[in-house]
C-alpha cells in the first residue's frame, strides 16, 4: 500500500483535456521530468514512463483511456463544418441538379431516381459510400445515359464526416453548372405542394441563396414487412405538422441553394452563404438559422419534403441495427424519433398526384432486372382515386 502511494507520490498529477478538433494537454509533474510541462501530446504520450510507475498506474491509465474513449463516441459531436475554396464566378448553362450520398440502397433507387425526373430534376449526382448491394445494377440505365453521375465515395478520413465532403465536392465540382443544387437522402422526397414541378417554384425565388425546405415525417404505416410497390404510395401516416410542442425535433428542412452563393457545409442541413449567412430562407423568405428553425416552422405550402423515415418495421429494425457504442447511440436516437412519429399519426395523399405518372415512367422507361417485378407498378384503383382528387391534404397540415 505504501509503495502504492509513494508511485502516486512520484507520478504526481496528470490531467488530461480533451476536446473535439483542439489538441489536448497533459502536465505530469514528476520528479525525472520526463514529462514536465505543458505539451500537446496523443493520448498514448507518455504511456511508456507512466506504465513503468507500477500496476495502480497501469490501470489508472487504462481506466483514462476507456473513459475518454466513451466519452468520444456515447455522445458523439456535430462534425466540424467545410469550408470551400474561393472559386471563379461563372454563369451556369443548366438549372436544377440533385446530389444524395447513398449506401446499400439499391431497393429504393429506381423510384427515387425517376422521381427526381419527374419534378424536373436535369441531373443527378449520386456519392455511393461502399454500396454492396444491386445498386450499380440499378443505375447501370440511368448512367447510361447521363441523368445520373456516381462517384465512388468510400469513407477515407476517419475525422471528418463524407457526407459533408462529398456536399463540398459536389458544389465545387459540378456546382458551377447549375444555378440550383438539391441536397437530400434516399428517404426524402421534395416536391411542389400545387405546382407542376420544382423548376416552376424555384423560378420565383431567385432572390434567395438558400431556400430551406421543410420535412414531413412519416412513420410505418401500419407495415411491419417491406411491401412491393412504391413507397409514396405505401406509407401515409405521418406526425402532424407542425408537431405538438413536446416533438419539435421532428421540424427539419433540407436545403435547395445556389451554389455560386455557398461558402461552406456546416451540416446535411445547413450551408455558410455569402454574406456572412448561416442558414437559408423559407417559403415565406423568412431567415432560418440552427436556433431559430423550430420557433415559427415554415407552413409547407409551396414546396415539402416527404421524409420516409422509418419504412416498414422490419427495415428500420436492420436500419437501427448498428455495432459498437456509436451506433447504439444513433440507434436510441432512431428510435425516440420514430415514437415521436407514431405518438399521433396522420394521413396525407398531397404527393399521390405523381403515382400514376410515376409508375408509367418506372414501367415503359426502363425495364426492370427482374421482369416478373414489373407486375408492382400496375395501378391501382386506390391511388386511381387519389389522384382525381385535388392536391390539397385530406388531414389538417
């Protein structure tokens, strides 16, 4: 016990800071002075002369080093922002594109792609992270022929977020082209409340770098397996928007910018504008920022977002399922939004009117792998009833 203490004696003090994209420092005062002073070490520095102080500081170390290992990753922090390099101003010869990073969503593909022709999309730009599934075999046509454009994009810097640097790749690279870029996932789907397609909305607001785009969230819709046909068609029930007070984590928007006026990517959902700008405008052209999105959520009136964020139960089981304490974070995250969702549930038709034209496109357009799927695209006399109605929601909004 003596000789213990006498180790602490000698090995001093050792303080360990850290914090996200600051170097930490350790002070060990120690009577060798092996380690003395202030330094900006890894957190392996000075593990050498501390492993030699005895078996208590062996596993004081260990204990340190778990500890800030936990910390780093139960409660992970928001990726740091990319800042984009000063680039020559040019005049875009094209309109509108979309760019989405993806993984492993091959099921889904078909649809979202002639979706985004339908609302009059030219181009789309698609950052596969390390697909392993049939995705390739589903874009194989649409690159063919150009409206789509895959860049491999394997994660290759451990520190940083690739979905922020492929945003940041997409508006340097291809940005110049275009005088509006989309940036959304695979489970959403933006579109015009009553116009006939984005280019008629985005038209009228020329004025705005940035026009944030509001999410509507919908939950299982009563499925508990994947369902053959469209997903527009098969999921309905959303959370009321806006969302009673006690749900206001599921009022999020998506940003269509300019992206002559993007300075930087400071996350999926928001970009630095010109100007000194952190944020972008809404339907009504009122600023939003990361602390004032939620306060006066922007009605959805003229554009929206359809975020399918759960699908059936068993695709959001395999969805949460994820290793490590990381994962199991962003699962219970998952997890708490999609009770949100299925608290209170609503029924909302508004994007049917696109079904029928949708389904014709995905059936004569293209031929599918598998012909005997061809079959789900038939219509349906549901949707054939839907889509005689008016545009305007069947449930409050």
């Amino acid at each position: 016990m003596q000789q213990s203490l006498l180790g602490w004696l000698r090995l001093g003090q050792v303080i360990l800071l850290l914090t996200r994209r600051q170097a930490f420092a350790v002070v060990v005062a120690s009577n060798d002075k092996k380690c003395a002073g202030w330094r900006k070490p890894g957190i392996g520095d000075c593990l050498e002369m501390i492993s030699t102080q005895g078996s208590v500081a062996k596993r004081f170390w260990r204990w340190l080093e778990a500890a800030v290992a936990s910390k780093s990753t139960e409660r992970p922090r928001r990726p740091s922002a990319v800042w984009l390099p000063r680039r020559i101003a040019s005049k875009p010869s094209r309109y509108l594109s979309v760019v989405a990073t993806i993984k492993n969503e091959g099921r889904y593909l078909r649809e979202w792609i002639e979706f985004q022709r339908l609302v009059g999309v030219e181009q789309v730009y698609l950052y596969d992270n390390g697909s392993t599934d049939n995705t390739n075999e589903v874009v194989a046509a649409y690159v063919a022929e150009g409206f789509v454009i895959t860049i491999p994009w394997r994660t290759f810097d451990v520190k940083a977020h690739a979905q922020l640097q492929s945003y940041a790749h997409a508006l340097c690279n291809f940005g110049p082209q275009f005088r509006w870029m989309a940036f959304i996932d695979l489970d959403e789907f933006v579109f015009p409340v009553t116009a006939r397609n984005l280019v008629d909305v985005l038209s009228g607001y020329e004025d705005c770098p940035s026009l944030c785009v509001p999410r509507f969230s919908f939950g299982f819709s009563g499925h508990a397996a994947p369902l053959a046909g469209l997903t527009i068609e098969n999921y309905t029930a959303r959370a009321p928007y806006p969302p009673v007070p006690a749900h206001k984590k599921l009022i999020g928007y998506k940003c269509i910018v300019r992206p002559a006026d993007v300075i930087g990517v400071d996350s999926a959902h928001v970009f630095h504008l010109d100007g000194g700008i952190k944020g972008g405008f809404d339907e009504r052209r009122l600023m939003l920022t990361r602390a004032t999105r939620r306060e006066n959520p922007a009605p959805g009136a003229v554009l929206r977002i359809n975020h399918y964020f759960t699908r059936s139960r068993q695709e959001f089981a395999a969805k949460t399922n994820i290793r490590g304490d990381f994962g199991r974070f962003k699962a219970q995250k998952k997890s708490r939004i999609a009770d949100m969702i299925e608290t209170e549930r609503v029924h909302d038709h508004t994007i049917l009117r696109f079904a029928p034209a949708l389904r014709q496109r995905i059936s004569t357009n293209l031929k599918s792998a598998d012909p005997d799927k061809d079959a789900i695209f038939a219509k349906s006399e549901f949707v054939e009833a839907v889509s005689k109605t008016s545009c305007a929601e069947t449930a409050r909004t």
